[in-house]
C-alpha cells in the first residue's frame, strides 16, 4: 500500500526535468536566432557598403549631364539616358574603346594564363620537393613581394626598352608576371602543401599512374586555389594602369585604364556621366569574369572529397 502511495513522486520529477530541460532549449534556440539575426545585419551593412560605389556610378552614368554638373546626381536618377555611354564610346579620342578594350584582353589573359602555369609548377616544386636552395627560395620570394613597383620602374622600362619590347603586349604582360607571380607561387603553395600526399600514393596502389593519380585526387581539391589566385592576377592586369602607361606609349596600344586617362583629357571640363559610364565600361568583363569563375570556385570547394 504504501510503494502505491509513493509511486507518482518520480514520475512528477521527471516532469519537472524535462519542463526545465525544455526551457533551456527553448532560450538556447532563441539566443541563436537573435544571434543569426545579428550577424545576418551585420552582413546586410557590409553588402550596401560594398555595392554602394558600384551602384553611384551606375546611377551618375544614366543620368544626362546637366543633372551632374556642378552638383551630385540625385541618389534616385528621375532621367534616364544613355548617352553618357554613346559619349564614352564613340567620342573622338587619341585611344578608340574598342581598341582599347580588345588590349586590355589580350593583356590579361596572358598574364593570367603565365601566372597559373608557372606559379602553379612552382608551388609544386616548393611543396612536394626538397632541393637545395629551397628556404632560399621562399624567402625570395617574401622580399620581392615587399619591394614597391614603383621603384622599379625605371629599371623595368629600360630593360623593355633593351629588348624592344615597349609598345607590345608581351613586354607589358611580362611586366605584369613578375609583378604578381611571387603573391601567386606563395599562395598555391599553400593550398597544395595542404593537400595530404598520401592521397595520390592511395589512389596509385589502386592501380593509377602518378600522373593520373595527380589529376584525378590532387587537382580537383586545388581548384579552390587556382581560381583564388587566377581572380588576383586579373584583375591585377586588368586594372593596373602606372606601368601600362609607361609601357604603352602610344595610343593605338594602350589598355582600358590609360584610355580612361585619355578620355577625360579629351573632353572638355569633367563631363562626370561620360566618366562614369566610362567606369561602368570597364567593370563588365571583370563582372563577367566573377560570375563564371564563382561557381567553380565554390564547386571545387567539394570535388575531389575522400571518404574517411
């Protein structure tokens, strides 16, 4: 009679447990989704502070230029025209857009092209290998990256000047590689000296070649690199515009950034609508560009995953 008696005492405690352990849930969730809620704001403030600049120059750029002319462009344009672009494109100018535009390509995809290449074959080198002169080597590397350009300018256009080859777009992608091949070599050779070698000595006891051992386990998981790295060197060529203009003398050779220069020399006073279309101009392969390599950036994030 009595243990009947006694018997809802525990089931009654352990409704009390779980009434508390519910409520613990229950502020923990809530305490995550203000925290959501706040990193989500953050993240909102960073992306308008970011676009915003983009999203002016756009807006100054379809506006006409009576509306820019001594006073700032309305934040939300009442006119609409396309002018400024027309001006940009077809105004008479020592430097035609188009030509313009077509250097500026070749330009960086050379330099793109070399600095994956060589950059990538030397980051394997200094990662996978040990010879002689390797420390040296990276700590060469370090030293070259803090030296400014500008203090090799002069030297530099000498020794294109020796060659003969200013005014041609290998002198100038040739100065661009050595501008950005070093931040290159030292960042892949991270991403591939964290790439475990073990994986390609796996897969070649499965009965591949090292080479294709290499291509089919080892690349895949470098691609994150190589884009990271493939993004910094062009647009690095692509907006660089000091040692373009002294490379590049003249007009039929220059890139988009030295035609920029050319354009706003050619016009008469600072017609800001032209010059921001201008910008606008500029910036739409560099877009063009990030949208097809974002997604094999994100993609290559998961390929080539191995299985504990």
């Amino acid at each position: 009679m009595s243990s009947t008696m006694t018997s809802p005492a525990p089931a009654k405690g352990a409704s009390q447990e779980s009434a508390a352990s519910a409520a613990r849930r229950s502020r923990t969730g809530t305490k995550r989704r203000v925290g959501n809620v706040g990193w989500g704001l953050v993240a909102l403030v960073v992306f308008v502070f970011s676009v915003f600049p983009f999203y002016w120059m756009l807006n100054t750029s379809l506006q006409p230029a009576r509306n820019t002319m001594g006073s700032s462009p309305s934040f939300f344009p009442t006119e609409f025209t396309l002018r400024a672009f027309d001006t940009a494109i077809n105004e008479p100018n020592p430097a035609v857009f188009s030509t313009a535009l077509q250097n500026s390509l070749i330009v960086t995809f050379m330099t793109l092209v070399a600095c994956l290449v060589v950059g990538f074959m030397a980051a394997l080198a200094v990662a996978r290998f040990t010879f002689k002169g390797r420390r040296t080597f990276i700590i060469s590397i370090l030293v070259v990256q803090m030296l400014p350009a500008e203090a090799m300018f002069v030297s530099l256009y000498r020794i294109l000047d020796s060659w003969q080859l200013t005014n041609t777009f290998f002198g100038l992608a040739l100065a661009y590689v050595g501008g950005v091949l070093p931040f290159t070599i030292w960042t892949l050779r991270g991403f591939v000296a964290g790439v475990p070698a073990d994986l390609e000595e796996a897969a070649m006891i499965d009965g591949c070649s090292r080479g294709k051992a290499f291509w089919k386990v080892t690349f895949p998981l470098l691609a994150p690199g190589l884009v990271s790295t493939g993004i910094f060197a062009f647009l690095q060529a692509w907006n660089e515009f000091v040692l373009a203009l002294v490379v590049m003398t003249r007009p039929e050779n220059v890139t988009l950034p030295v035609w920029l220069r050319y354009f706003q020399q050619a016009t008469r006073g600072t017609d800001w609508s032209a010059l921001m279309a201008g910008s606008v101009l500029m910036s739409i392969p560099v877009l063009i560009f990030f949208l097809i390599v974002q997604g094999r950036m994100t993609g290559g994030l998961v390929s080539g995953a191995v299985k504990g």
